[in-house]
C-alpha cells in the first residue's frame, strides 16, 4: 500500500512539474495563405513569467517577430506579436492550449490601424 501511495505521489509531482517550455516547431494555416511556425518559451526571471522568440515563413520568407507579451497559465497560452511584412505593420494574437509535447489554437491579426488583416489555426510539437 505505502508503494502504492509512494507511486501515485511520485507520478503526480512529475505531472506537476512539467513544464511547457521548450521550441515549437509546425504550421499555421490562414484564410489565403500557409506556412510554418516556431515559438520558443522559456521562463523568465521571475515565477510565472515567461518568453517568447516567434518567427514564421510567409510566400517562402522567414519573418521574424517582436513578442509584446507572453501569458501561460497551466495548459494555456497567449501570445502577442508584432511584425512586418513588404513595409506593412501588423499585430497577431495566438491563443492556444498544450497537451503534452504539442501546442494548437487560433490567432487573430489585425493590421496598425487595427483593421481585420487574417485569422486561422496553428499547430505546432516541440523539436526534437
């Protein structure tokens, strides 16, 4: 029984302790376009905060992205970005959840006047 109990208390802190930091690698898929995705976490320096390093492709360019802010709270994650694409400013917002080594959601783009540039759907798993 002690075993048992040791077991079980072993097993749930491991779970406990994951952590979803580590380099996303996968798509994302918009309303007219395509491509791939990496979103790097790591923790920050102090507990509970976090970064974010985004990039994607687009039309076959890497685009490299400015994070605004980071939140992660349990399985869930939101990301803000800034970004440029030929001259034009735009902001995304990915909201998604983790599940073990893979992160999935929807993000939101809008462009600097804050009009509607995109939505759609990003799904990624740590690199390995």
């Amino acid at each position: 029984m002690r075993l048992i109990l040791f077991l079980f208390v072993l097993l749930f802190s491991v779970v406990m302790l994951a952590s979803p930091a580590g380099t996303y690698v996968g798509t994302w898929t918009g309303a007219t376009a395509e491509g791939a995705i990496k979103i790097a976490l790591s923790p920050g320096a102090e507990k509970g905060q976090w970064n974010a390093e985004v990039s994607f492709t687009y039309s076959g360019a890497d685009i490299k992205c400015k994070t605004v802010s980071v939140k992660v709270e349990d399985d869930k994650v939101e990301l803000v970005y800034d970004f440029e694409i030929a001259d034009t400013h735009a902001e995304s917002t990915a909201i998604g959840e983790i599940k073990g080594n893979e992160m999935s959601g929807k993000y939101h783009t809008k462009g600097a006047d804050g009009s509607d540039v995109d939505q759609g759907t990003f799904k990624a798993a740590i690199a390995k």
